[in-house]
C-alpha cells in the first residue's frame, strides 16, 4: 500500500493465548514457539478480522490507525512488518511493492484457524519460501465437512452495531461427489468509520499551548465487497485444492489528530482490487517419497490519492509463484526434503518518468529432520537469488545471492511428564521492497539498498498437565534475542522533500514471553477456560552515533515497542450459552527511538465482554450475540495522534441450515 511509505514505524500490542493442541500430543514437540486460535475460539473473541484475533499472541504489535478502514499490519518480536511472511492455505500472501500485508482484508467469517510460527513451521514437506519468513502468519481457510447424508452446508451472518456497522456474509457448503467438495464465501461490509473521540494535549515544550478537544474522527470510512470459490479433492494417497479470490474496498485513511489553523487534518483516499487465483497437489507417490506443488497468480491494483491533491496514482502489481517440494523418507527416523520455488513480480505505475521494476527470486532448501521418541531434531540450509531489473531510458540490474540456515531442537527429559525443553537458531533476511528501492513516489533512481539480515535466538520451556478428569493446566516460558543489521531506515532529506532510504540501522531484542492457560468442566453442562499472559521486550537501536541525528537515540527503546504487556482471556460455557471476557495492557512506549518525555505515549489497557446463546428448531441453528468491546470507555492512541474508538457494540446473527 502506497500510503505505508510515510507512516511511523510499528506500534505495540502485544498479546497472547496459550498454545492450543493442533492434534494430540504433536503440539509439544514442535521445536519453535507455536501459538494457535481455532475456530471455536475464535468465535469466542470480539473480533472483525485476523488482525483483530492477532492481538492476542504473545510479541505481537499490531499497527492499527483507527477505524474499521484503518491500515493493519503486524510486526512480531520487534523485527518490522516485512519479516513476517503471511500464508493463506498454504500459500505466501505476497505484496512486492511495500513488503506488508494488509491483515484487514481478511474476515473470520470464513477461518478455520490462525496460527503464528515464530522462526519456521516444522513441517518438512513445505515449500522453499516457508523457510525464509523470519516468522509466519497461517490462515486456514474452513474445510468442508458434511454430518452423514447431508450434502449442503449454509451460514448466513449478519453484523450491525457502532460506525454504522453493515455486515451481511454467506457461506455455501457442497458435496459434489465423494471426492469433492465446494465452498463459497461472500462477504459485504460498509460503515461509515465515524466514532466521538476526546484529545487532550499539555504543551509545555513552546508556546504554542496544549489543546482539550472532543471530536469525530472522519475520513475512516470504508466499502468492502469479497468472494471466494473454492474446491477440495481427495486423490489415492493424497489431496488437492484451488481457490479463486477477489476483493474490492473504498475507504478512507483517517489523518492525525493534530491542530493546524484551528482544524483538525483529515487526509488520505485509496481504491484497492485485489485478485489471486492458486492451486495446491499434495500426494504421497510411495511408502517412502511424498511431493507437494503448489501455484499462484495475483494481480493488485491501488489507486491512491493523498489528501493533499486532487487526484492520484495507480498502481498495478502482478505476482506469478511456482513451488515443488519432495520428501524422502531415509529410515523411520530420519526424512529429507528438498524444495525448489521461482517468483516474479513486476509492478506498473502512472507516476511521471516511473521505472518498471521487475523481480526475479529463486529459492531452493535442504532440510532434514530426526525424529526419536523423545527428542526431535530439524536443520535446513535456504538458498535465495534475486535478479532484479528496471526499465527507463537505460536498464538497470541488481543482484542479490544469500545463504541461511536453520535449526531447531525439542526435547522431553522424562517420558512419564509433558515437560519440553525446545530451542532454536535462525539466519534470515529481507529483500528492499520496490518503494524502499525506487521510491515510486517520485520515480527516482534506485537507492541500491541491501537487504536486511536477522539472526534469531530462542530458548523455552513448555508444561502441561491433567489434574483429575476435569481440569488441564499448561503453560509456557521462551527467552529470546534478536539481532538485525543492515536495517532499513527512511530519513527525510534531498530534492522535493523525498525520503532518503539507507542501511544505518542496527537493532538487538531481548525479551521473555510467559504464558499460563486452564480449562475444567463442571458437571457435564459448565466449561470454563482462562489464558493469562505477559510479555517484557528490550527493543533498543544500536543504530551507531556517528549517522544518529541525535545521540539520545542511541540504545533507546525502539519506537512503539512496549517493556511490559500483557492479556487475558476467560470464558463459560452453559449449555447453549456462552459468555467470553478478556482485556488487553500494553506499558508506555515511545513514538521515537529518542525515548524522552515528548515522544512517550501513555500506557492503555481495554476490557472486552460478549455474551451469546444458541437456537435450535429441526434442522436449523440460530446464534445470537451481544460484544462490547472497550467496556470501560478508556481514551487510547496505539499510534500517537491516531484515536481508537471508545465503547462501542456490536450484534451477531446467525443462520445455519
């Protein structure tokens, strides 16, 4: 999105959920730090869309401007948005122009699961470019599933509530044949944006003055239309699916809340169209050799105008993937993989004296695992080459050959106790996007930036057990320590006001996630869950004083990264009712790395309730639900100068037949 190009950096919330059990036994022995929200859970939160349920895993900030229509992304452990790769059923959600997802798009409607891997997924049989994300994003779409001599499945939600909320969607189920299924989701959503915020300034840095105001925030409007057809197959050994998709939004980016001649600025305009169309085969070929291919094409389109001017610019983006990844089975403890995957993207523009660029990216992995009863044991070596070419009046090419490698250990000491002792390593790095390289904005020459490169370290333990029938307690402890060099910073400066990008940054996080989580049943009717969770980051830029501005800066706390944060999450459950509470905390931050009294912004904390109850008449379900969410009515920014809304409702209606 041509907008994130001037924005601040990312901003804090941090919040997690307990690890939640993908099938039985398997989620202890992942080596790396897993966090899962399944359906049912999911439905239990007050939430719109995945970046909303992204809140609540532990070393996530969630950037958030405000609004329905608001931009969303996520930056995980303090490493930035782009280091994070986002995977829909199995396939990156790619955008080459910024390098960051906008997670907004994607309602929860139609998810059957959001999982968070911080290094890699342990999967072997993945393809090439699963390896080379810092940490990954999963979304998994709902598969079809039918009771016996049923062959239609419908959902029909309405959402209405605060910001003058409309939300119809559909969701039709149906099984073609034995080995086929179809799924259609569509999706419609349109609220004005408009909420009553109170903004309360004490200047005492001039003579300007301080400000008390109480106002609408504008400009958060937003129009969505979506829909996606999907068909799953089942093979001898194996299984397939495609999924068509598109999604096209109106809205308006809310400005910041600043005075300036006496009003309040209310800025930025975009049009998105987003299509992808991808397929996936997976299909074990004999006892000991499985594939799986996978494709995608995409094409993006942005119009963006900023507030400032009358009209805009397009953007067009396309995106093909291809990828095939093979498994072998050595000894039966003992598998290799090794996957081969091509990408190109090219982006188009209307912006005056513009330089088509064009991407090239070939990644192939060598990844083997051992597996024993008690200890589990994963290593991978990633090799990504990037040729990258634009075209003006001379062509110019870059070229970029990298090498990172990857291990990762799980290890039970005692047979008879669900004690894992789990650690990792991991080398990755980030290609420059094409607006860090080119700065599309004003069509200037490439800036010849290197990418970035990470190393990750992660030490934990993770505990569960059963207390009686009725009553599971686990729970969670991982240190970690992240270091990034060659970081990308924008500086403001040169001709027309342009952005300089440069490699100065250096960065090194420190931090410790805890996790506790309980569940019991009372009686055969009453189920009661908690989850209660905190975070503590060191997040400084070592970026070295000779090219800071200023020498405060120097192993301040990175900006929008909180030292403390924490969450909650309780929920009861009788019979066909279901009441959820959970509340959200994130500690004093500061808007730049300069961490002096001026650039802090105020800690916040928001309490959320919903209450639900479910109808049955024959063959047909009705649920209806009540949330409110900020319950408390607390003034917050997550962006400073960006005001979240306050209390606000919501009504869910649903329809199952």
């Amino acid at each position: 999105m041509v907008q994130a190009n001037g924005q601040a950096v990312d901003t804090t919330r941090v919040y997690e959920i307990r690890e939640v059990t993908v099938s039985a036994g398997r989620i202890h022995r992942e080596a790396v730090p897993v966090q899962r929200l399944d359906g049912k859970v999911l439905e239990r939160l007050s939430n719109h869309s995945v970046a909303d349920a992204l809140r609540y895993f532990s070393g996530v900030q969630l950037k958030d401007y405000g609004g329905i229509g608001g931009l969303k992304t996520v930056n995980i452990r303090s490493m930035g948005s782009q280091h994070v790769g986002v995977f829909y059923d199995g396939i990156e959600i790619g955008n080459a122009q910024n390098g960051v997802v906008d997670l907004g798009r994607f309602s929860l409607d139609n998810m059957e699961a959001v999982s968070l891997y911080n290094g890699q997924k342990n999967s072997l049989l993945q393809s090439a470019k699963d390896f080379a994300s810092a940490s990954s994003i999963y979304l998994t779409a709902r598969t079809p599933r039918f009771a016996e001599s049923k062959k239609n499945n419908t959902k029909i939600t309405f959402k209405t509530g605060s910001f003058d909320l409309i939300n119809p969607s559909l969701l039709w189920e149906r099984q073609i044949s034995k080995g086929l299924k179809s799924s259609l989701n569509m999706e419609y959503t349109k609220s004005s944006g408009e909420y009553k915020f109170r903004y309360k300034v004490n200047n005492t840095i001039d003579d300007r003055g301080g400000y008390d105001t109480t106002e609408i925030r504008k400009n958060g409007d937003i129009e969505i239309f979506r829909i996606e057809q999907a068909l799953f197959g089942k093979l001898k050994g194996g299984e397939w699916k495609t999924r068509l998709y598109y999604y096209s939004s109106e809205r308006g980016y809310p400005g910041a809340v600043v005075k300036n001649s006496g009003e309040l600025k209310h800025e930025d305009r975009q049009t998105d169209r987003n299509f992808f169309f991808q397929s996936f085969l997976k299909k074990q070929i004999s006892t000991n050799y499985s594939t799986q291919l996978t494709g995608k094409y995409a094409w993006d389109y942005i119009y963006y105008v900023p507030g400032t001017i009358l009209s805009g610019n397009q953007y067009k983006i396309h995106d093909v993937y291809l990828s095939s990844a093979n498994m072998i089975s050595i000894l039966p403890f003992w598998s290799a993989n090794i996957s081969v995957d091509y990408q190109w993207n090219k982006m188009d523009s209307d912006v005056d004296q513009f330089i088509y660029p064009q991407r090239h990216t070939g990644w192939a992995v060598a990844a083997t695992s051992f597996n024993w009863p008690r200890l589990t044991v994963q290593a991978s070596l990633l090799a990504t080459f990037v040729h990258e070419s634009t075209r003006r009046e001379t062509t110019v090419q870059q070229d970029w050959a990298r090498y990172t490698p990857t291990i990762s250990a799980s290890w039970q000491p005692w047979p008879q106790e669900r004690l894992y002792l789990r650690a990792f390593y991991k080398d990755a790095f980030r290609m420059p996007a094409f607006s860090e390289i080119y700065l599309t904005h004003t069509g200037g020459s490439p800036s010849f930036l290197k990418p970035e490169h990470a190393k990750q370290f992660d030490i934990g333990v993770m505990y569960s057990r059963n207390i009686g029938k009725n009553f599971d307690i686990n729970g969670h402890v991982d240190v970690y320590y992240n270091h990034v060099r060659d970081k990308i910073l924008a500086r403001p400066g040169g001709a027309n006001f342009r952005w300089t990008m440069m490699n100065i940054g250096v960065a090194k996080i420190r931090g410790i996630d805890v996790a506790l989580g309980v569940e019991s049943r009372v009686g055969e009717d009453i189920k009661l869950t908690g989850r209660v969770t905190c975070t503590y980051q060191k997040a400084q830029d070592y970026t070295p004083m000779k090219v800071l501005s200023d020498t405060i800066s120097y192993k301040g706390q990175i900006s929008y990264i909180p030292r403390h944060s924490g969450s909650g999450l309780f929920s009861a459950g009788y019979k066909t009712w279901d009441l959820s509470y959970s509340f959200i905390y994130t500690g004093k931050r500061y808007s730049e790395s300069s961490n002096i009294p001026e650039n802090k912004v105020l800690e916040w904390y928001t309490h959320d309730l919903a209450v639900s109850k479910l109808f049955r008449w024959d063959k047909l379900q009705f649920k209806a639900a009540v949330e409110v969410n900020n319950l408390m009515n607390q003034a917050y920014d997550v962006v400073k100068n960006y005001p979240m809304p306050g209390t606000n409702f919501k009504f869910i209606f649903n329809f199952i037949f």
